[in-house]
C-alpha cells in the first residue's frame, strides 16, 4: 500500500473513478483484464490511469498472469472481468493463486445493486462461488466503500499467509458519485496475522536440533514467498544437515549446493525422499505436509519428530503433529533460529557424519537420470534440461502440469528464487502460458521460459496473441508427446497400458508452429536430437516477439523416481518395478 | 462408529454484515467438520454476531477447527464454552490469521 495520501483525497467522482484511484494508490502498476457490461463504467478511468492494462483474451489468462506477475514480483498481481461468466472464468486461477499461497487481487463487475438475486444477465454469486478459495472477499454496493475495501483487500492479500481476495462491485456502485477518500490506517478486528515467532518456541526448536543425530530441513515454499532465502542458507550451513526443497520451494536453496538432496515427493529424487524417511528431525520451514510429499500419511517419516514453522496456524497439526510449532513469519523465524541454533550447538554439537554420509551415498548412487530412446527420437527430459542449460540461471521458468512440469522440476538446476514458478497445489492444466506472460511483465529484463505440454498448450495459448501485440516476448516450449502425457503414464502402470482418452494425436493437429505464426509469434519445430541445441540458440536469439517451439519428442518416456499414490515413500520406484537397492545402503 | 466422537461448544464473534453465515457453514461443510446445533443472535454492538455452535469433533482435533475458523476474516474471536471444558480457547494472536 502506498503511504502516501493520494492527491485525490476528498475530491467528487464516480465510483468507477473512485475505484481506479484507488488500486492507483495501492501501488498497482499493472492488471490484466478484459472488459464487459458490469465493469464497464470501469474501464473509461482506466483510459486515463497510469496504470498498465494489459488486454487478454480470456479471463483466465488474466488470472494466471496476475499469479505469474506475483511470484516473479511479491507483490500483488490484479486482474479485472466483467460479472457472470467473466468472473466464473477467474474461478480456475483464484483456486489456484489459494492453494500456492500467492497475493492476487480480483476485481469484478456485479449486476447493478437493485438487480442482484433476479437471475439478471451475466449474474453470477461470484462473491459466493470463491468463498471457499478466496482469503477473503466482498460485494461493494456503496461507492463510499471502495476505497477502504481496496486497501483492504491489498492488505489480506500480501500479509501473513498470502493468497487470492475478490472485490465484486455492483454497476450502479461504480456509477454513482462519491467522494474519494484513501483510508489511513486498516482496522480488521478479525484479521491479525502473527508474523513474529514467540521466544520459547524458538528456543525449544533450537534445542531440539541440537538433540538430533539424523535432522533434515525440509524447505517449502513459504520461505521464497517470505524472501527467507539468504538466512535459510546461513541456518543451513550452520548445522550443516542435508535439506530438501518441495516443488514450490525449488530455488528458495540452490540446486548446487552440496546440502542439496533434490526435491522430496511423489517424484522426488531417491535422497530427498529418503532423507525424509529415515530423518529423525524434520526442520520443516514453510512447508505443508502436502500428501504429495508425505505419500501414506501414516508411514511417512515414523521415526522423526517435528519443527513445523509457518505462518498459517491452521497448518500446524492439520495433516502431522507439531513437537515444537513455530506460528511466524518463516525470515523472522530463520533469523530468530540463527543465534539460538549457535548457543545451543556451543554446548552439543551433534556429530551428523553418518547421517550425511549415507545421504551423499544416495544422492550419488541415485542420481536424477534418463535413458535416451533407442529409436534415435527425440527425449523430452534432454530437451528441458538442454533448454536449462542453454538459457542459464537467470532464466524464470514456468511450467503446466504433467510429465513436463516433473521434468522441468527434475532437470533444470535451480539456483535462485522466484525463477521456478508452477501450479502446484490447483495442478492446473494450463497454467504454463499465461503465468509466463505474467512473469516477463513482471520481469521484462528476464528471460522466459514456459515449458509447456501439447495438451496444457491447447487450454491456454490464446494468450500468446496478447503477448504478441503488448510486447511480451516470451518463449515456449511444447513438449510434445502427442498425449496427456501423465494420465498416460498412470494408465501404463495402473491401467493395463489401456488408453482411453489420452492419445492427442498433436503430432499431426495443430499444427503447432503455424499456430504461433498465426498469432503473431515465431513457430520452430525440432524432432532430431542433433538439431536440438541450435533450435534452442535459435530461439533464445529472438526476442521482439514471442517463441513457440514444437518439440516433438519420444511418446513412452516416463516420470521416475515415484511413489504411486496413496502408497507409502519406502515404496520410492526408480524405474518401472525397481525398487533403490537398499541391502546396499546402511541404513 | 468411531469412540472418540466428542462435543464442544464455540462461542463465535463475527462481523454483522451479508454473508457471514455462509463463510461459516461453508467452511464446516469443506473442510468436512461436523455442526451440530448452530444459533446466530445480535449482540449489545449491532455490528457484531454472536454464533453459538455445536461442533463433533470426528477425524480432526478441536484445534484444527478453530484455527480454520479463524481463518475467516469475518471471525473476530472464538471461545470453547462447552460446559465441562476447562480451557478457554482465546484467539489473540496465536490463532490469527
């Protein structure tokens, strides 16, 4: 929120007017919308706002994008529709923003005040519909509110744990006269999240660690939503214990840092998963407890006790109960541990050389790997982790959901935070595009990558004519396996290798490069290994204009490691029907 | 049928305004928590509800469900009255959020 008092203050206008001064004096530089009949009065201040309106072709894209700008930013991403199916349309990316705790906020148009429970044209109950997956949310029929509900609505969402808040306001409330007035200060009797940690509990986390012979930081990713990254380093490499990060915490510890064992999960490497296992303290630092982590909740890490520290108390003992429950901020929390963790190592230092050791052993016996295909085609693994090192570490990635997303986890090394952005909690099919749209706007110096699948491709990439005509040049990289290639693998392994509906057939349509062509950005296509790195070069040397490449890749490769749903980690696969070794292991 | 079912009574404090009733009968619905009885009635401040409800706790800890409800913005304050409890859950701050 801006501090200062926006020159507007006590002047007459309308509602609408009202309203774009007031995301104006929030400190928006940037939404992404599209406009209809209910928000319309709107749209005709936002012609002379400085603030950037960037026009998408479906509100869900605008959603994703607001999501996209956030996470490359930390600030609040917006995006604007009209009501009815306009606001529906936002439903995907609000569910989402909720479940990877990112601050969007979401303007909506509602029916005019007198209209509302009519069944009017374009009603939708929307402020009904997002209770569930909004941190909060309102339905403004009086223009004097709009601006206390709009600094409002950007305090919820950047504050404690972040997350979505829709602001619904009714036509005749954005028609009205008002007079502005930018509220001074928020009072929300309800509303008061913890953000310094108490004492006691810090200082019974450190001692614990201290009594650990076998501790492990388990990293999610609260600590990049937090900015924790630097401290968390220096707490780490004061224990030096092995650490983990989940899919939403990659980046938040690099990659290549010794203490690195991978990210943990249902495909997470044989070390971080079995460091988890086998750990018997869990440092667990901004993280949920995800049943993608945990696989079978009640075999998952039966020998470790627990540190949980985030900022969300109804995290705490939701899904695992807590030995020392930390309720905090995760920086203020790190930077509380660091000088207890020392005072207490100064009088027990564990010694944690064979419990490193046999992690190392795993981490070297069980690398991340994958077979090349033996007809010569192309491997969809070697072309992201090719595009990972070709684009560096400077490169902000996004992802859609499926095989590609676990490759693009798995094997591209992610060195900083904020440069892995993915849905992981929605699992929204989709995401890739958009998101990525959102993320050069936030970071137009940055280079952006979507690795995308041909099947989460053909949800979203509309929205490469809006990168086209906005100068949002993006790159894309489809990953094409002709199939939902995830569904496909689960019907290989559970299914009898019966494919019912996952087949796409999108080698032969679209065709994917005419189809960029056709909405304004370059189309490449690349099926030979041997062509792959000059592809790749040929794409990272345009950048006027967005970038699809159709990589048309090798149909049966698989995800590995994984632990099938619903079962237990120490039934961690690192090939089909292959268990790791464990005779060989002393564990 | 499971032993450890076992009855609480919350006193909620939440803001008077349209929808309130929802958020929370939403959330005891979503997050599959069992309501009992539930009674909604004004208080001596008319911007403010008092909610008595009667909660089953089955499969989640009293704990769980009053961190979740306060969760809601338009939760100011929670208190277990169930008669024989001891404890008074009071919500500021460790069940802010």
């Amino acid at each position: 929120m801006a501090q200062h008092v926006p020159t507007a203050n006590g002047t007459e206008m309308t509602g609408a007017t009202s309203l774009v001064k007031s995301l104006e004096a929030a400190g928006v530089d940037v939404m992404f919308g599209l406009p209809g009949g209910a928000i319309l009065p709107a749209y005709d201040p936002i012609y002379d706002s400085t603030i950037r309106h960037i026009l998408v072709r479906h509100e869900q894209g605008a959603g994703h994008a607001a999501t996209g700008y956030a996470q490359v930013t930390g600030r609040a991403g917006v995006c604007i529709a009209t009501s009815g199916p306009g606001a529906t349309n936002l439903v995907t990316p609000l569910m989402d923003a909720a479940m990877d705790s990112v601050p969007v906020v979401a303007i909506t148009g509602q029916v005019p005040s007198a209209a509302i429970g009519t069944d009017a044209f374009q009603e939708a109950d929307i402020r009904g519909i997002t209770m569930p997956f909004t941190k909060h949310n309102y339905l403004v029929t009086d223009p004097a509110e709009i601006p206390g509900v709009i600094a409002e609505a950007f305090h919820i969402a950047t504050t404690g744990r972040p997350g979505p808040v829709l602001v619904d306001v009714a036509k005749d409330a954005l028609q009205k006269m008002t007079t502005f007035n930018w509220p001074t200060s928020i009072k929300l009797a309800g509303y008061n999240p913890k953000v310094r940690p108490d004492s006691q509990s810090i200082s019974d986390a450190a001692a614990l660690i201290a009594q650990s012979s076998k501790p492990v930081f388990y990293v999610g990713g609260g600590v990049i939503k937090a900015n924790a990254h630097a401290e968390l380093r220096q707490l780490v490499e004061i224990l030096g214990a092995p650490v983990v990060t989940t899919l939403m915490a990659r980046g938040a510890f690099p990659d290549s840092h010794p203490l690195h064992m991978g990210m943990p999960g249902m495909h997470g490497t044989v070390a971080a998963v079995t460091a988890l296992q086998k750990a018997d303290l869990l440092i667990t630092l901004g993280a949920r407890f995800d049943d993608r982590v945990t696989g079978k909740l009640s075999t998952f890490a039966v020998n470790a006790k627990v540190i949980h520290a985030d900022i969300d108390p109804a995290e705490i003992g939701k899904n695992r109960h807590a030995d020392v429950a930390v309720v905090g901020d995760v920086k203020e929390t790190i930077t509380a541990l660091i000088p207890a963790l020392k005072a207490a190592l100064a009088k027990n230092q564990p010694d944690l050389s064979t419990w490193l050791r046999q992690m190392n052993s795993l981490k070297s016996t069980y690398p991340l790997g994958y077979d090349l295909p033996e007809d010569g085609s192309l491997s969809p693994q070697q072309v992201i982790e090719r595009i990972g090192k070709i684009s560096g570490s400077d490169t902000i990635f996004t992802a859609g959901v499926g095989q590609h997303q676990m490759w693009a986890s798995q094997f591209i090394s992610y060195e900083h935070p904020r440069t892995w952005l993915n849905s992981g909690g929605a699992g929204t099919m989709g995401y890739g595009v958009p998101a990525a749209m959102g993320a050069k706007v936030g970071a137009p110096n940055a280079t952006v990558w979507a690795i995308d699948g041909d099947g989460c491709f053909q949800m979203t990439n509309q929205e490469l004519v809006t990168c086209a005509l906005n100068n949002i040049p993006i790159k894309v990289a489809i990953i094409n396996n002709e199939s939902l290639g995830m569904v496909r693998q689960w019907q290989t392994l559970f299914y009898d290798s019966r494919y019912s509906n996952t087949s796409l057939d999108s080698k032969r349509v679209p065709n994917f490069p005419m189809l960029a062509e056709a909405m304004g950005c370059v189309g490449l296509a690349c099926d030979r290994p041997e062509d792959l790195d000059k592809t790749i070069e040929k794409a990272m040397s345009i950048n006027d204009q967005p970038v699809v490449v159709d990589f048309r890749v090798h149909r049966d490769a698989m995800v590995w490691p994984m632990v099938a749903a619903g079962t237990s980690n120490d039934e961690i696969m690192i090939a089909r029907a292959t268990a790791p070794d464990w005779d060989s292991q002393e564990l | 049928m499971t032993t450890n079912r076992r009855q609480h009574t919350l006193e909620v404090l939440v803001e008077n305004e349209p929808g309130v009733l929802a958020r929370v009968a939403g959330l005891f619905s979503r997050r599959a928590f069992n309501i009992e009885t539930l009674n909604v009635g004004p208080t001596e401040d008319s911007s403010i509800s008092k909610m008595i409800i009667g909660v089953a706790v089955e499969g989640h800890s009293l704990e769980q469900v009053i961190a979740q409800l306060d969760k809601l913005v338009s939760v100011i304050s929670i208190k277990d009255v169930t008669p024989k409890a001891q404890e008074v859950h009071d919500t500021q701050p460790d069940y802010q959020n």
